[in-house]
C-alpha cells in the first residue's frame, strides 16, 4: 500500500519553550537513576493502554511500588479522550505521570496543558514518537532500555529555523538610508531578502519531507514489561513473578504481530539466565519448594490453549493449522482427521480435554506431530516458549496466559477499567478462578473468530482492490459483541489474512482491512489494518494511509486510539473512505 506524500503532517511547528538545546532529548537510559528515584517519594498517576504488554508493566511496577511504599493511582486508558479525562481529574494531586504503553505518539504538553513542574514519564512500545515529546525535556522523559537506539531526526533539522524570526521582504518596510544600506551589504556578499527566501524555504521543504518520512510507518519496539522488569533487577528486587509477567508481555507482542520471531528470539534469550537464576532459588538463596511457581524454557506447540481445551478443538480453531489445512472445507477437515491418524492418536482420545488424555498420548503429542508436520504443510509447529507450573498440577505456557488476558480485556459486557483490572487480577497464579474464566472467555472468543473467518470464506465475502483486501463485519452477525473490541478484531483480522493467503497466494504482499460495528445506535464502525504477512518486518503504513483518506473526504473520523491503524467513523462514509484509500495507492 503505497501513500502519497502530499498528506504528511504539517511542517510547521513552533518551537516551544523548555525545548533542549539542539541534540539534546528527554531519553531515559539509567531508568533507576533517573526514573524510580525521582518517583519515589511522590504520589504517581500511572496511566495504562487496554493492552496485554501494558497489563503486565502495571503489574510488575504495582509489586515495586508496594514494597517502596509508593503511593499512586492506576487508570486503565483506551484512548487519547480518556487520557486527557484521566489527567484533567488528577492534575492537581499529582506532579510525575507515568504512561504504559500510551501517550507516545501524542505531543503531551500541548494536550494536557500542565503546569510547569509536572513530568511525564513514557514506557511506550509505539513507534515512533512524537517528536515535541523527544524533544521537551523539561517535562517528557522517554524510558527506553539502555543501549537502544532511538531513531529520531536531528534538532536542528526539525526546529532550528522555526526559532529565526522572517525577515522582511520588501523595500517598502525601509527607509531611503536603510534601503542603500541594505543595497551596499548585498554587494559586500551579504545574503538578500530573496536568498534568505529561499533558504527558509529550502529547508522547510526538507523539514517536510523529513517529518514525513520519521512518521511514515508506525512499528513497536523493547515491550514495557521488559523495560520496568529489568528496572527491578537493577534493583535487586526481581522474582520468579516479576519475569512471568515480563515473559507474558514479550510473548503478546510476538502473538500480536507487534514483534517479528527474530526479536523475539533474541529477547528469549536474554531472559534465559534470569529465568535459571530464579527457577534456583527464591531470591535469598534458599531451594525453591515445591509449591511455588517453576519457570522453564522449552519449545511448544503453536496451538490455541491445546492444554485447556480438546487437542481436536484446539487444532481446529488455532490460525497456524486451520489456515494450513483449510479445516473450514470438507477437505481441510478430511485432512485434519488424517493427520490425527497417522500420529496414531484415537478421535475419542483428541475429543476429550489434554489433560484426560492417557499418559502415552498426552506426553507424546508434541513429538508426534512435529514428526507428522512436513507433510501437512506445518513445518514451523513448534516454537520457543516458556511455561510456568504452580505444585504438581497447574501449568501454564505463555501463550495461555496472553489468550487469557486479551480476552478479559476484551470482555463484551464490561466496562474498560473493570475488564483492565480484571485481567490483572488474573496475573496473580493464587487467582486460579479468574484465570480459569478467561481461559473460557478465550475459548469462546476463538470459536466465535474461527466461524466468522470460515462464513467469509465460504460466502465470498473478502475483497480484493489490487493494493489492499478488505472485508465487513456485518450487522447482525452471531458473536458481533466480540468484534467491536480492538484487539479481538485484529486477531480476527490476521486470522482472516491468513485465511485468505491460504486460498490465494498471490495476495500474500497485501496488507488487509477488517470493519466491525461500533455503536448500532450511533451508526458507527470500526476500521483496523494489519500490514501484510511477513516473518521479518512488522511495519505498519496504515497510520498515514487511514488520515489522509479520511482528510481527502472530509469525514468525520475519530483517530482516538493509540495505534494508529485504527479508525472510528460513520458507517455510511466507510464507502467513501475505501474509495479515497484505493486512489491514493495509485500514486
């Protein structure tokens, strides 16, 4: 999806007050140091997207702030108006905010209009950022793990002009004298009025195209788990809960597509040691007993709570196999029953819950069908993963966990803050009924994604207009309440990509578009994009492409979210708004 550079945000930018000399920025590499110290005495307001990554930042910060007996105030956001609620209720209580996960991608002090001795503090996986945040380091301070790089123009190539006040152009605001002498420092080499024109408008132009390029595509980069879990191992205070949450953030950007598998890998790495360390001892150097939580790392199957539900179930609702084997069509299920067969597993063993399978089926299972994979197309079955067991019963892999969370964040019947706090009180492991009731809501959540999916396919209902595919969820649609929630239709968005793909490769470069209902009432939808499938890059255009379709058509749409590929708008101009994007892929 190609967008033409006409639309890019405007150029001109006042040069602010409290702005850093040029090169200077309100980076954060020493996050204790500079952030928890300078925190730690105060009241907080942390401020919290409606995300699985964000879910266990404030879980993890929540255990630090406890044992420092900070005091502060968690309110979970969904979007930029909640934000501003949030702080305007809270902004004479509170002097240093903290943003998980939100607010990156907003020029802060110029929404929030605070006074002068507040700070905010950003953890922010989005990317990039707003460049009057990077900046304006009286007040932003951006925490990124120490040693990563952040990609930013230069200073002087974004505000240094803005700061030179334009001369005049004309004779005519001189006097006779003044003119002569203007005329003799010309001679002398002295730049004219038209030079300096020219000049500014050189550059101004640069600065444009500059600006539009840093903003072009929107990414994700170190998850805020890690970022406030490695705080707490600087500060001696890390345990084998801290880096279950840490894990869970990590493994819901790589199931969200927020990561590649490579970054991934990289970081699974990295939480290796920590994870031996911990899995030890209990952080005083005692053995760990044996009811308390052991961490270890191991590969797994890419399978949708496999050990929560039937493995018939879960091979048949999980995206990696459905799509791979088309259970949707009478041959896809043919084939699915017999790859069961050959692993040699019995139909009444795959259709009662894994953990009433018998013992040689159910530890088995991994082995036989990586063994089985290559022929039925499901080469990359397995993955790197790490899972968790409490006593000699419970066990739970990452995976499980994400599944877990998304969906009682996404909970069709809540509020925003009761779904947020629900779901972190599903992170406590003692909390075993509320994880148990959002493993269920997953599964229900899943089942709902996978019958959507196959009604698509089946009624043809997927669009393909040469630069992008887009479908619509239509009014009406049995398990419509799931879908009007961001993340679960964006899970449902990938499933269908892939789904798609599956039955024509030639689509595979495409990225695709998915609309749901909103708000019957109001007569409103919601609009997500994926980028298209890819094992290595996880850039996104959308978040460009989707404002300047809506400004060429005027609509009144509402980019509230934090990511900045969804979009809000009336369903009577969702028409318009495709037509406008498929004529900007034209240039």
């Amino acid at each position: 999806l190609k967008i033409s550079a006409g639309g890019s945000r405007s150029s001109k930018k006042e040069a602010k007050a409290g702005f850093g000399s040029p090169g200077s920025m309100g980076v954060i590499n020493r996050v204790k140091e500079d952030f928890y110290q300078s925190i730690i005495n105060q009241h907080v307001l942390v401020l919290a997207a409606l995300d699985v990554d964000a879910l266990c930042a404030c879980k993890i910060l929540q255990a630090l702030f406890k044992a420092d007996n900070v005091q502060h105030t968690l309110i979970p956001v969904s979007g930029k108006a909640e934000l501003q609620a949030a702080f305007t209720d809270h902004a004479d209580q509170v002097k240093s905010v903290v943003l998980i996960n939100c607010g990156g991608s907003l020029n802060l002090p110029e929404l929030l209009q605070p006074d002068d001795d507040v700070r905010f503090y950003l953890i922010d996986s989005h990317r990039p950022y707003e460049l009057d945040n990077v900046y304006n380091k009286e007040q932003v301070s951006i925490l990124v793990r120490e040693g990563e790089p952040l990609e930013v123009p230069d200073f002087d190539d974004i505000y240094a002009s803005d700061m030179e006040e334009d001369e005049p152009d004309d004779d005519e605001y001189y006097s006779d004298e003044d003119s002569l002498q203007r005329k003799r420092r010309k001679t002398d080499g002295e730049e004219s009025s038209y030079q300096v024109r020219k000049r500014k408008h050189l550059w101004r132009k640069k600065r444009e195209e500059i600006i539009y390029k840093y903003y072009e595509y929107t990414s994700h980069g170190t998850a805020a788990s890690l970022i406030i879990y490695e705080l707490a191992w600087k500060m001696t205070k890390q345990s084998n809960d801290l880096i279950w949450w840490a894990i869970i953030g990590l493994t819901a950007q790589l199931l969200h597509e927020k990561i590649d598998r490579e970054v991934y890998a990289s970081e699974t790495h990295d939480l290796q040691p920590h994870v031996l360390r911990e899995s030890r001892s209990d952080g005083e150097g005692n053995p760990v007993a044996v009811n308390s939580m052991k961490i270890s790392f191991d590969t797994d199957l890419r399978l949708v709570l496999y050990r929560h539900w039937t493995l018939y179930d879960s091979l048949s609702n999980s995206e990696y196999t459905a799509c791979r084997l088309k259970v949707w069509s009478a041959k896809g299920h043919k084939k699915l029953l017999e790859l069961l067969a050959e692993m040699g597993v019995p139909l009444t063993q795959c259709k009662q819950k894994f953990f009433s399978m018998e013992v040689q089926y159910r530890d088995n299972i991994k082995q036989w069908l990586n063994d089985s994979s290559r022929k039925y197309g499901l080469d990359d079955i397995l993955y790197s993963s790490f899972v968790a067991q409490f006593g000699y019963k419970t066990k739970l892999c990452a995976a499980d966990m994400v599944h877990c969370c998304t969906a009682l964040i996404s909970h069709p019947e809540n509020s925003h803050r009761e779904s947020f706090l629900e779901a972190l009180s599903a992170l406590s492991r003692t909390n075993m009924a509320k994880i148990q009731a959002g493993l269920e809501l997953a599964r229900q959540q899943q089942v709902a994604i996978v019958a959507q999916v196959r009604n698509f396919i089946e009624m043809h209902q997927v669009v393909c207009t040469g630069p992008f595919i887009y479908a619509y969820v239509e009014e009406g649609t049995p398990n419509v309440k799931h879908f009007c929630k961001q993340l679960i239709l964006c899970k449902l968005a990938r499933f269908l990509r892939e789904a798609w793909i599956a039955t024509n490769r030639r689509s595979r470069d495409l990225p695709f578009i998915l609309s749901a209902p909103l708000s019957t009432a109001q007569g409103t939808c919601i609009i997500v994009g994926v980028p298209p499938h890819s094992e290595e890059s996880q850039k996104s255009e959308f978040a460009q492409a989707f404002k300047q379709a809506a400004d060429r058509i005027q609509a009144r749409a509402t980019f509230d979210h934090f990511d900045g590929s969804v979009v809000e708008m009336s369903v009577d101009e969702r028409g318009r708004f495709f037509d406008a994007l498929i004529s900007l892929s034209a240039f």
